[in-house]
C-alpha cells in the first residue's frame, strides 16, 4: 500500500516558522510544502474553483510524483445539492485537467443538511469521466445505508473516512480498492492535535483494511497553529512503525 499523507491547503500564515521558514515569501509556499510532503488537498477550491491555468501553473511548481486532491466547488455540492450536475462536474474537471498527471482524487463533501438520496448521488457520480477518483464525505446520518454503500461500489467511488474529535463520524466502509481519510479535529493539546494513541488506531484500521498495493489518501484539515503539519509527521511515522509504505513527510518540524 502506498499511503499519501498531507494536509488540507498550503497557505496558513501561522504555518510560518512551522513548516515555512520565516525568511521564505509566502508566493515561494507552494514550492516549499511540495518539497517536504508529496501530495496536498485543495481546500479552497471549495470556495472559488480555480482557473485551468491556476491549475497549470500548479503543475509546474510540483515535482513529477506530487498528488493534487481536488475539494469539489460548493456549487455542486451546497449550492445545487448534487442536482443538475453535468454542467458544474464538466465544469470542475476542465478546469482541474490543468493539472495534468498530478491530479489525485476529487472530494465530494456535502452539506451536514442533505439527506441521503441514492438516486441524485448515483447520477452525479455517472458525471465523472472514467478513472476519476471521487471520495463522497456525507454529514447526514441518513446516508448509513445499505443502498447509499451500493452505490459507491458500483460506482467505484470511495466513502471518505472522516475523523472529528479522535472518532469516525463515518462507517468504516471499504468500497473500492483505494481510500479517502480526513482528520478534522483531535482532542490532544495543544488543541486541535490529535493525540499518538489516536494515530496508532487510525493506521491500524488503514493498515487492516487495504491490501498492500492499494492507495490510500489522507488529509490533515486541523490546521491552526500548524497542528496539522505536525500530526501529519506523527501519523507518518506511526504509519511507517505499522508496515506501511508512506509518501514523503518533514522529518521534522520546530515546535511553534
């Protein structure tokens, strides 16, 4: 297995000192993270979709073997609700194929609001062109379904894993051969770490659930104070003590 470990953007000022060095411009960031991590998560596309070009010039500020995983534009999904998706998914991927071969998986997160509906995600999946990877991180309790696990199967599409507070607030389905995990908030302090025994469970569970030459992808979003820069190193190395082959981290960072 190959094991992708980043966090959740690139671009938090408190990170300087962390993971940037002080002297080092904020338009020289990008540079910096791909040098110590090998794959990040596009939060903020989320928000503002990208230009094709934005994501070209990305791809050539990367190293070849840097992962880009791709936080699907708001308007899918919060504004549309997954309605009508042809145009906001055609839209999403013209822009993303910028990227080139660095582009990594898609992101559907919905809104805590939505209730499950095995019909509108089916079509929307049905959207995306073969061979994207898109990982669906429902917030709605209604999507525990045997038909909503389903339809991720036959779609090919993998259940984001997503951690709150050092718990699932998901089932820990497998259903497709690569996974999706994010890890929003831990209980440890300085808040939000995530604590070591915390880490230990969650690469077990990876470890236990996906053969060894499956991807999985994971995402630190607890970014203030740099805590996910630093849980990504933990949890690399905890990784690495339970087997795992994991992608490139700092080997260390400066306590903040």
């Amino acid at each position: 297995m190959t094991l992708f470990v980043g966090t959740s953007g690139w671009q938090y000022k408190d990170w300087r000192g962390v993971l940037y060095p002080a002297e080092c411009p904020m338009r020289l960031w990008l540079e910096e993270y791909a040098a110590r991590f090998a794959t990040v998560e596009v939060n903020n596309a989320f928000y503002r979709l990208p230009t094709r070009e934005n994501f070209e010039a990305w791809r050539e500020r990367v190293p070849p073997d840097f992962v880009v995983a791709l936080k699907a534009s708001r308007y899918l999904t919060h504004i549309k609700r997954l309605r009508d998706p042809q145009e906001p998914v055609h839209r999403l991927m013209v822009h993303a194929a910028g990227l080139g071969d660095r582009i990594g998986p898609v992101l559907l997160q919905l809104p805590p609001t939505l209730r499950a509906d095995p019909g509108l995600l089916d079509a929307c999946l049905a959207c995306f062109p073969r061979g994207t990877r898109v990982a669906v991180e429902p917030r709605h309790d209604s999507w525990w379904t045997e038909s909503i696990r389903q339809v991720l199967e036959s779609r090919g599409a993998a259940l984001c894993w997503a951690d709150i507070r050092a718990r699932p607030m998901t089932p820990l389905w497998r259903t497709t051969d690569w996974g999706y995990v994010r890890f929003h908030q831990g209980r440890a302090q300085p808040w939000p770490r995530y604590g070591r025994q915390s880490l230990r469970t969650w690469a077990d569970r990876i470890a236990s659930t996906w053969p060894d030459d499956h991807d999985v992808y994971a995402y630190f979003n607890n970014d203030p104070g740099g805590a996910a820069v630093e849980d990504a190193v933990s949890f690399a190395g905890v990784a690495k003590r339970a087997g795992l082959t994991v992608t490139r981290v700092p080997d260390h960072v400066p306590t903040p």
